[in-house]
C-alpha cells in the first residue's frame, strides 16, 4: 500500500498521524496464498505479515474513578459511545450505567438492579443502537433491557422462544440501527439430556430472526460435569460485527482461524494462520484462570474445570472504520517486544496479514480491558483483578495487598508511519 493511501486509510479509522518516521514499503508483497474449500475462500495467512509493525502511541485524555476523585466502579463489562462522542461504561457489579461526555465529565446513571422495568440483575454485556437504545443483557435469566440514552424504559427486546420450555441465556451483543446480532444459547431437554444450544444469530429490533451465522450444541448437566477450557471458553466473546455488516467469529480455542459471513449469513471466506503455536502459560498464569474459571462454575456442584496450559490464540476482534480487522492474539496480549503493551494483528478487508500494530503506553492487556471506539482507546484498568474479587476469588498474594482501583482511561490513537 503506498504511504499516501495508508494514511488515508489511518484517518479513515481515527487516527491523528504524528509524523513519517519510515514509509511502508510499496513493493511489499503479501506472504500467503488462498483457495476454495468446500465452496469457501479460505485466506492462508503466513505468520510473517506484509510491512513493518506500525507504532501507535497512546495519548491520555482522562482518567476516572483515581483515588483523587468521587467516582468509583465495580466491574466495567463494556464501554461504548454515541454519535455525540458520550461514552457508556456499564458496570456488571454496581448493576448500572454511568454516562460521561466525551471529556470524562459525568452526565447521569441509567438503570438499576430489580425486576422492573429498566431493571436488571448481574449485567453481561451491552449495546447501543436499533434507534439509538441502551439495551443491557442480563444472562440468566436470559433478558435484554432496554432503556433511552436518557435512562427512560422501554420494552424489553423480545429473545426468541424455547420449545420445550426450556430459558435462554444472553451473553453480549451488538446492533445497528435496524438490527441486533447476538450470541445467547437456549437450554431445552431432549430426551434425559439437557442440551445448550449456543448460537450467533441476527434479530430484528422486534425480535424476528434475521439471520442464523452459526450455532453449536452440548450437553450441560447439573452436577459431576467435567469441563475443558478448550470447550468451554467457545466464540461468546470472540466476534465482531463490521460496518458493512459482516460477522467475524473465533470458533475454537487453539486454533488461529477466523470465520466470515456475509450480512446475509452466507459464508464469505475463512482467515487462517495455520503456523500460529499458541503462547504457553507459565504456573501463575494457569492458577489465575484455574481461580477465574472455578468462579464461574461455582453454581454447578462436585464439578471440576480443567484449564488449558496455553492462551487462546484469538482473544479478541475489532473492525476499525476503514474495514481492517484488528486482532489480539495470546501472543500479542503474554508475549510482546519490550516497551510494547499490546500488539495487534492487522488484517485488510480481504483478509490478508498486512501488518502489526504496536501500541505504546501505560496498560498491561494482561490485567486491564480493552475498548476501540470512534478512534480512541479505552481502557479499563484491574478488569482481571476485579473480576476475581467480584467472585469473592484472588490469588493469595493479591489478596495480601490492596487491590488498585478500577479506572476508565480514555486515550487518543496517535501513529508514526
């Protein structure tokens, strides 16, 4: 890509452009190759990607919830904003939603914890859109509330029906204006065996279907179960929705493998990286996620859960406003160059390695959340810890000390070339 058309393509997706420190090569050629598989394009990425990694250095704006000011939160589950620039961090433990501007200042709390309407208890995930709704998912049992920006209610969205009657649980979603793809699972009997159905699925902003992208069964038992990281920890939260309406979902664990639908739900191609090795986890790192996931669990009793001895090799997917696909890999999260928080790989609209992006500032995506809006970064300090601490859980010499504050930190995207 020549160096004018990679700027172009940076404001396109937010970034302020700092300076021209070593141009992207323009005869750089992508590495890997493609072919159809059973009809599908399948992308095959080698692990060596197009140009040199791109520095982005994390500019700070503000910070909330410090030792030095009023506000406090629990455990921020998301962070999202509107056409204004407001910025919406939903808080899973305090059971609300806080509203700032896009300095940081505070605008209002919408929602409570209850049964009524614009209540919910144990908030996973939340959205903004169909018509500009606050719509907060609640997994069990499975509801999504909505509410306006201004805290007003309104119906609830309608999740679809279980044959059987069996319930459904909610695990996070995203929408546009007209329609809500969502990961949830339905829980039915057939036979003696309880089955989960977990799903992704597109719905209409009155409940209709839309469009199916993909779902997987299991069964689940109330006692004595046995699980797997590698099975358990499925694609719920690894998927993304582009602006042209495209779904990206991680479907296995260890695996480097990205599948891509249409808007439609028909398959559109598979980006792979069938080299990748996944990073491996050293002892303190599996006993934090042994206590993470034990936590979770917890409700399912003489059960044991058994966690893997590497990373997942896609934690986690974004599509930036000029149509790349921004992923953090295990490597990029446990395994970067030094003075490098995170290193995400970047792939273009057709799904090809085009480059690294290297960011540099004071988080640790180890510890703390991540959230790609509107060309910032916002960051949510002690996400892991608080976590934990939520669940009454901490390693033993975390819980000697005394936990950091959770902060949100909002940073601009500033590149050199």
């Amino acid at each position: 890509m020549f160096d004018w058309k990679f700027r172009a393509a940076l404001a396109a997706a937010g970034f302020v452009v700092a300076a021209a420190v070593a141009a992207p090569d323009a005869g750089a050629e992508w590495s890997g190759t493609q072919e159809q598989r059973e009809g599908v394009l399948h992308i095959l990425n080698s692990d060596t990607p197009q140009l040199p990694p791109l520095k982005i250095t994390l500019d700070e704006q503000w910070r909330i919830g410090t030792d030095d000011d009023d506000e406090f939160f629990g455990v921020i589950s998301r962070v999202t904003t509107d056409s204004d620039g407001n910025v919406y961090a939903l808080d899973s433990q305090l059971t609300e939603v806080r509203v700032y501007d896009a300095d940081g200042n505070y605008l209002r709390t919408v929602g409570r914890e209850g049964e009524g309407p614009g209540e919910f208890r144990n908030p996973n995930d939340m959205y903004l859109g169909l018509g500009d709704k606050i719509g907060v998912l609640q997994v069990f049992p499975g509801k999504v509330v909505q509410l306006s920006k201004d805290g007003d209610p309104l119906d609830n969205f309608r999740l679809p029906e279980v044959e059987g009657g069996g319930f459904q649980l909610v695990f996070n979603a995203m929408a546009t204006r007209d329609r809500l793809v969502m990961a949830g699972a339905q829980m039915a009997r057939e036979g003696q065996e309880q089955m989960q159905v977990t799903y992704l699925k597109a719905f209409a902003d009155d409940g209709t279907e839309l469009v199916h992208f993909y779902d997987e069964a299991r069964e689940n038992r109330f006692g004595n179960m046995k699980y797997e990281e590698s099975t358990f920890s499925n694609f719920q939260r690894r998927w993304t929705l582009g602006g042209d309406g495209r779904v990206y979902a991680a479907l296995t664990f260890g695996e480097y493998v990205i599948h891509v639908w249409n808007a439609d739900g028909t398959p559109d191609r598979v980006i792979r990286r069938d080299s990748y090795v996944p990073a491996s986890r050293n002892r303190e790192t599996k006993k934090r996620f042994q206590r993470l996931y034990d936590g979770v669990t917890s409700w399912n009793p003489n059960s044991e859960f058994s966690v893997s001895d590497h990373h997942v090799a896609v934690g986690s997917l974004s599509v930036r406003g000029d149509g790349t696909l921004w992923v953090l890999s295990g490597h990029g999260t446990y395994e970067t160059p030094e003075g490098v928080a995170a290193a995400f790989d970047i792939y273009d609209s057709e799904g090809r390695f085009v480059r690294q992006a290297h960011l540099i500032g004071d988080f640790d995506p180890t510890e703390d959340a991540t959230f790609f809006r509107d060309g910032r970064l916002y960051v949510v300090t002690s996400s892991f810890s608080s976590v934990l601490s939520s669940m009454g859980g901490g390693d033993d010499d975390e819980a000697m000390e005394e936990p950091e504050p959770v902060t949100l930190v909002c940073y601009k995207l500033v590149s050199e070339l």
